[in-house]
C-alpha cells in the first residue's frame, strides 16, 4: 500500500501499534516487522529508537520501555501499560464494514460458513458505527483472486465472458497478463487464445473463471508483438451533444465539467470498438450528433434503417 | 518531529497506566515533553488531546470529588482505548484482514494500513487459505469518499457543487447517513438541508471537492437509516414486452420474464420487464439495434420508430 510521509501523530499512531505487535510476536526480524508495517528498515529504526524514549512519567530505566533491536531481531519489555490493542477508528470500522460488504455479496451461498462469521462481524460493527455503509460488488472476488493466482503461476484461464458490445457471451481461454483499471472498471488484459490476439476483458463481465491445468510459457508482455498497439487502436469520433448532457457524455465515458450555458457542445471521444460507438450513436439519436467521421454517419443511418424495416415486417408489425 | 511523537506516546502512557483522573499542572510537571511558558504548554496539551482524539483516543474528563469543584482531571480508560471487536479468532482475522486489503491501492489505502497493523497486533494468525481463495477489492480513486466517510462518522454537514443532467453546477448541502457501492459507482446518502428529503448523490458527479461545514456532531444519523431503501424497486414501475433476437438482448433477459407460447416469430422470444426511467429505456432499446423490437405498449414503440425514423433523416 503506498505510504506518504509519516506526520508526528502518525508516527505516535504507529508506535501505539508497534508495542502489542512485537509484544505478541517476540523475537521477530527486523526485517519482517518492517514490512508488517510497510516501513523501509530506516523507517522502523527510527520508530524504535523513538519508543526507546518512552515510557511511564519518571523515565528511568525502571520506567522507560525496554527494547532490543542490536541483534536484528526485537523484543519489548516493560511495556505493559501499552499491551493491548488499539481500538480500530470509526473510520476503520466502516471502511472494514465495506470491506466485508463486498466480501459477503461475493460469496457462493453454499459457504454458510464464512457468510454467518461475516455476518456477525458486520452486525458488531455496525452496533458501534451504525447501518452507515454498504457495498454491492460487481466482480466476483474469487473471480479475481483465481486470476491473480493464474498471472502468478503462469497457467492459461477458461473463461465465460458476456462481451455487452457484441451482446454475447463466449468461453475462451486465454493467457492474463495484467490486471488494471480502465474508467474506474478493473479490466484484464490478456493474449485470447480463441480470437489469437490481444484483448482486454472487464472482470465484472466474466460469468465463470477456471484455471486451466496446463501450463503456459507466459511472454513478456514487452516482448510480445503487437502488445502496444494490440489493445487500444483507436476510433475518434466527434460529437456534438445538444442535450442529456451528462447521460451522453456518460454513455461514451467523456469526462465533463460544469458547464455554465446549455449551448450544444462539441466533443471528441474514442474507442478501440466501432461497434460501441455505433451502438451509442444509435441509443442517443435524439441527444447526440455525430459529426465525423462521415463514415461513421452513413453506419449509424444504416443501422436505423435496419430496426425500421423489421418494425415494418408483418412479424412485427401491429 | 520526534519530540512531539515522543510527547504523544508518553502522555497516553501517562493517561492509560493512572487509575484516578490527573490534573493538568500534574501532566506538565511529570509528562515528559511539556516544556516553555505556560500558555504554551496549555496550547500543546489541548493539541495533543485532539491529535489523540483524531486517533480514536477518547480522553476522559473528570473531577476527583463531585461535590466540589477541583481542579479537572484527565485519564484514558482502558476499556475505551483497546480494540472494541472483543475476542476474535482466527477465520475472523483472516475475514477482517481481508476487508482492509481490499482497499490496497484505492483512496482510504492509509486507513486500512492503520486498520490492518492493529489487526495483526492482536497476535492471532489469521487463516491463510481463506486469504488464498478469495481476493476483494474496492475500487476507488476518488479522495471525496474519505471526507463523505470521515462527514459520517463525525456527523459533519457536507456542502459541495453537484452536476445535474445539463451539467448546471447546483450547491447541496447534506447531512449524511451513509455511503454505498453499486453498479461499480460510490454513492453517498442522506438528508438534503436544502430540499429537506432524502437524496442519494453519485460521488463521481460531483464537482470539486467535498467541504466538511460547521461542527462536528450537528445531527444524528436516524437509527432505522436505510441505504437500500433509496436503491429499491420503486411501486409504480413502467412494463413493456420486447421482442429479443435468439441469444441476444442478454442484460434485458436477465432482468425480464419469458412469455412463453407469445407471438415471437421463429428466432426470437417475446420477454416482459418493467422498469423505470423512461427515457434510459428507451436508449437502452435503441442501444441493441435490430435485435430488440418492442411490441408494447404502443406508444413505446412509436416512439423509437420515430426516433429511428428521425435517425435516418439525420445520418441518410
């Protein structure tokens, strides 16, 4: 987790949470105890030798905190005062509350198990912090954590995927590269085996993800051919939204700003899929021009000509 | 730096180990790190008791005769300075753990850090299959959700600029009861001061910063709040029958109902839903092109064949 710059109230934090920890875990590495706490070994030595300074008014040796760190390995004594565990902030509490929202909302119903302990941990946070927060994911965590676990290993993955802009759902296999977010979406790019290319799939989109039980030589994605330019060839199109402003720019996932007159605007947005764009020109006709490329134009009045004629079929018609 | 580290560990040693309230004067005379004149140990000790206070330390402020009016008193208790979850085991650990780590890298990373150090200082090992199988994360960038959480917790009004569908900035001021994730977007909900109602805001559609305005605890969150009530399906929807292109339409099926022996010709099923807001319907029916035709009700489909005739007129 990145870390900024300890403040001297952070610093004091930290070493309230240091004292239980090494008193339960005495003896421990330096080195370990660093990165339990996200701390470079310079950090960490200068919070012992801070805590060193520490202890019950009088401040002899008999007062002070007793540590040894010369060794290598830490150990505390005479820090019983500080024993015990802080108490977690409401802060703490609600972002652990979330936490365990989104955990819970993941889980197979056949783990009864882990869904009453979750359970009844949110039911003891929320009697201190209240009904505050709650969390409805849209990837299934086990979805990731499989993922994770196959970028790691080097093994393929089976995947179900409901592509929404070619409205199907398809099993592929294919070799995950990275994980990253993409308009606030975590997306895997990946090499598909099935479509033998680059793609980039949404998490939240995969129905199933089974780790395949074949290893596979996983390339460098810096290595791979066509890895930079594989993923986002792009379409530009230019718009012009006279209103709907922010569903619009939403639906193409412009960003927006507050705007001060309701003049129509002019915009450029882009996609490595003709298809969405196409697809969004057709679903915002009334709201949104677009305006170049001319090509484009002729595609979306095509499309419009193909939903008139089936409403004018005898299947359809009234 | 460190002196004032130093003076914040000492003086909740100091408050936590006594069993009686301690003055001030007592503080200053044994409290390693209150040095200077007087009103300026007074300024650094009621710093520090706010510092201790952001940390979660609730000091104690108390007398030792009630019947007369002695010099005040401070102390820690030590019930209101542990770790208040009680006894937890092992799978709870590894439960709880997981939801701070779910946080790694999103706007309250330094929270669940904080919250994760404690967690392991209780000294269980957690059970680490669990962490193995099961990876959640919590996607967010947005550093107006840590003020929406901190708002919450400390019964802060918010008042900020929100973006409505012209993207007309309109200034909101709000009590806040909760916040929520849905549909992959953080929503924060509460009491509206200005339009005295509920109202769920998008934390992305807000412009600018989130400001935290006036004291802390100016309201109390109503005890049956409800953050899925806002979310629910509301009575009065609006229904429409479709018909769906074979294996196509696959978000409308999910949400709809087969009619089954309905008029659908060959290659293609008739489906009901209800829904909504009208006009995202009929975008989203647009949105599927010549594999969604809709069948009622008549002014439904009127309206997207006049949208579709308007299209052509525009783009032919």
């Amino acid at each position: 987790m990145a870390k900024p710059q300890s403040t001297p109230v952070e610093k004091a934090a930290r070493l309230l949470d240091l004292v239980p920890f090494i008193s339960t875990h005495q003896g421990i590495a330096l080195t370990d105890l660093a990165r339990e706490f996200s701390l470079t070994e310079s950090e960490l030595l200068s919070d012992l030798n801070t805590l060193w300074m520490c202890g019950l008014p009088g401040y002899t040796p008999l007062e002070l905190i007793d540590l040894d760190f010369e060794s290598g390995y830490v150990s505390i004594r005479n820090a019983e005062v500080l024993q015990r565990v802080r108490l977690l902030t409401k802060q703490e509490l609600v972002i652990i509350l979330l936490g365990l929202d989104i955990l819970a909302n993941s889980l197979d119903a056949e783990r009864s198990d882990l869904l009453e302990a979750i359970s009844q941990l949110i039911s003891r946070i929320k009697n201190i912090v209240g009904n505050v927060a709650t969390a409805m994911p849209i990837v299934d965590s086990s979805h990731r954590a499989a993922i994770g676990q196959a970028i790691k290993s080097r093994k393929d993955l089976l995947i179900n995927y409901h592509s929404t802009i070619r409205d199907t759902v398809t099993e592929r296999t294919i070799t995950p590269l990275e994980i990253s977010l993409d308009h606030g979406f975590e997306v895997l790019h990946a090499y598909c085996q099935s479509a033998a290319g680059f793609r980039t799939f949404r998490l939240d989109n995969m129905k199933s993800v089974t780790i395949s039980t074949l290893s596979v030589a996983t390339p460098k994605m810096a290595d791979l051919p066509g890895f930079e330019s594989g993923f986002e060839s792009g379409f530009e199109w230019d718009l012009l939204i006279s209103s709907r402003f922010r569903t619009s720019s939403e639906r193409f996932r412009a960003t927006y700003q507050a705007r001060e007159s309701a003049k129509a605007e002019r915009i450029t947005v882009s996609s490595f899929s003709q298809d969405w764009l196409l697809r969004n020109a057709v679903s915002t006709l009334t709201s949104v021009e677009v305006l170049t490329p001319v090509s484009a134009r002729a595609l979306i009045a095509e499309k419009c000509r193909q939903s008139l004629e089936l409403y004018e079929t005898w299947a359809f018609s009234k | 730096m460190s002196r004032k580290t130093e003076r914040l560990v000492n003086l909740t040693i100091a408050l936590l180990a006594t069993k009686r309230y301690i003055t001030k004067s007592e503080i200053f005379r044994t409290v390693d790190g209150y040095e200077g004149a007087d009103d300026s140990k007074e300024r650094m000790f009621e710093r520090d008791k706010d510092d201790l206070r952001n940390l979660g330390i609730e000091i104690e402020v108390g007398t030792f005769d009630p019947l007369f009016e002695d010099e005040s008193g401070y102390r820690i208790k030590p019930e209101n300075y542990q770790f208040q979850l009680g006894e937890v085991d092992a799978q709870e650990i590894a439960l709880l753990s997981l939801a701070a780590e779910a946080w790694r890298g999103a706007s309250m990373a330094p929270s669940a850090l904080s919250a994760l150090n404690k967690l392991h200082a209780i000294g269980i090992e957690s059970d680490t299959e669990l962490l193995l199988n099961f990876a959640p994360a919590i996607i967010s960038q947005d550093k107006n959700l840590a003020v929406a959480i901190s708002a919450i917790t400390s019964k802060t009004v918010l008042s900020f600029s929100y973006l409505s569908e012209t993207l007309q900035p309109e200034s909101r001021a709000l009590e806040a009861y909760a916040v929520t994730s849905r549909y992959g977007h953080w929503y924060i909900f509460g009491n509206d001061l200005d339009r005295k109602a509920l109202r769920v805001f998008r934390l992305d559609r807000i412009s600018g910063d989130l400001k935290l305005q006036g004291r802390s605890g100016s309201y109390e969150i109503p005890l049956d709040v409800d953050v899925d009530s806002a979310f629910a399906k509301p009575s009065g929807l609006l229904k429409a029958t479709l018909f769906l292109r074979d294996g196509r339409g696959l978000n409308l099926r999910s949400r709809g109902v087969e009619i089954k022996g309905g008029r659908a010709p060959l290659g293609w099923q008739e489906y009901e839903l209800e829904y909504r807001d009208h006009e995202r319907f009929v975008e989203e029916v647009l949105w599927y092109g010549s594999d969604v035709i809709v069948s009622e009700p008549l002014s439904l489909r009127d309206e997207i064949i006049a949208h579709l005739k308007s299209g052509v007129v525009k783009y032919g």
